[in-house]
C-alpha cells in the first residue's frame, strides 16, 4: 500500500514537472515571440530548411551555368562581329587600292598621250613645220617602214628627185617621207594606219625643199603621160597613193617613154 502510494507520487510529481516546462516554453515563447513550432520542432524545422535549400542551390546553379552560356554565345556573337568589321574594312581598303591604281595607270596613259600629241604638235625645228599632216620628227618612225619608187621625165629627158628632199639639213629633224639618194626611192616611214599619197611628198619638196631643184613642171595638170606599175594611170596624178613598192612613172610633154615595170629594190 505504501510502495503505491509512492508510485503514485511520482507518477503526480513528473507530471506536475512536465506541465512546469510546458508553461516555460510558452512563456518563452510569448516573450520572444516565438511560434510554437519554432520551439517544439526545432529538428524538423531544420530538416525542413535543409531540404529547401537543396532545390535553391540547384536553381542557383542552373542559373550561373545558364548566365555562363549566355556570356559565352555573346562573347562569340562579339568576336563575329569583330571579324565582318575587318573583312569589310579589308575589303574596302582593296577597292580603294584597285581604284588608285586604275586611277594612276588612267593618268599615265593620258599624259603619254598628250606628250606624244604635244610631240607631234610642236615641230623638233620651227623652220620644219608639219606640211599636210606630215611631221618632220627627230627620229624615224619603225612601225610602218615601206618604199616607193617615182622617175620623172620633162620635154624626153629624165629629171632625176635630188637627194636629202624632207631631211633638214643640220639634220635636226625628216619628215615621213624623204629620198636619201637621188635612186627616185621615196622612203615612207610613217605612223601605222597613215593615208600617203604623192602629193604629200611632192608637197614636202615644193614647200621645204623648192631649192633642191622643184620642176614646175610639176604644177601644171596638162600634158603628163602617168603610169602607175607599167599601166596608164588617167586621172590626177597628186592622188596616186603610196604603197609599198609602188611603180610610178611621170612623163611631161614626153613622147615614148617607157614605164618602169620593174625596179631592183636590193632589199627595201
């Protein structure tokens, strides 16, 4: 009876001391003001918050690989762009640089050709002016180098064309068509493309050279016998063109003379 007793006793005591701390944690937690669950549960609170975290630090880690990835794309968007720049920069320094060399390549041709047409223009000597388009130059032309042969005759006898006609006589300058012997063997050394007749060599030698000995015969349009390669040639003379090897024969108030059919040119 005793022993039950104390059992009891005890049984009251601990539950007294239980209900003691229960009414200490909730006046704890009225001064603190700390919700009930943050005292009782403070475990399972903590638990709670640590499997909360888990998904954040996830979240947070996505996130810093994704902001990663975006630098990445951007930083290549950055450097393609770098690249285009300096593609099209190249580029246009190029055309700039082909453009200036048409430009310059342009400038010389047009001042070579307004040197040669200055040349041509401004005789080498004053006293030697171009006559019919003929210039007197210091060199002879290479381009278009041929020969023709002319024999005159006046009142049956052969007039022979003197030597030296159109070559100044310092030597300074020739004009395309000149005689370097009195052989009747007109050197044409010309511009290619050129148009010669004999009256731009007859013209040189009436107007430049009228001392070497100029027929006068040679302005009168009557009484000439013309022949061009041994065959008759009816109509004005002055026109007969010049052409590589050209026979021709002039025979004024000359009366059976024979054309020249042939001519030894020992090479020309």
């Amino acid at each position: 009876m005793i022993q039950l007793s104390k059992v009891l006793s005890a049984i009251v005591q601990r539950a007294l001391n239980l209900t003691f701390c229960e009414g200490l944690l909730d006046m704890v937690a009225k001064v603190y003001k700390i919700p009930d669950t943050d005292v009782t549960s403070d475990a399972l609170n903590d638990r709670n918050t640590r499997l909360k975290r888990i998904p954040e630090r996830e979240v947070e880690t996505m996130s810093k690989q994704s902001t990663r990835q975006q630098s990445r794309q951007e930083r290549r968007r950055e450097e393609q762009r770098r690249h285009e720049e300096e593609r099209q920069r190249a580029a246009r320094r190029k055309r700039i640089t082909t453009v200036g060399l048409v430009a310059v390549g342009v400038l010389v041709v047009v001042g070579l050709v307004y040197f040669v047409i200055v040349q041509r223009q401004t005789p080498t000597n004053a006293a030697y002016p171009p006559i019919d388009n003929v210039s007197c130059d210091s060199l002879e032309h290479s381009d278009f180098h041929i020969h023709a042969h002319v024999t005159i005759y006046i009142g049956g006898n052969k007039v022979p064309i003197p030597a030296q006609v159109g070559i100044a006589p310092d030597g300074s300058c020739l004009y395309w068509l000149h005689t370097h012997s009195d052989d009747g063997v007109i050197h044409i050394e010309a511009p290619k493309g050129l148009s010669i007749t004999l009256k731009n060599f007859l013209d040189i030698w009436e107007q430049r050279f009228q001392q070497l000995g100029y027929p006068s015969q040679l302005a009168q349009s009557g009484g000439w016998q013309v022949y061009v390669n041994g065959k008759p040639f009816t109509g004005d003379f002055h026109t007969i063109p010049l052409q590589a090897h050209t026979l021709i024969t002039l025979a004024y108030n000359s009366p059976g003379v024979q054309p020249d059919i042939n001519y030894n040119w020992n090479g020309l």
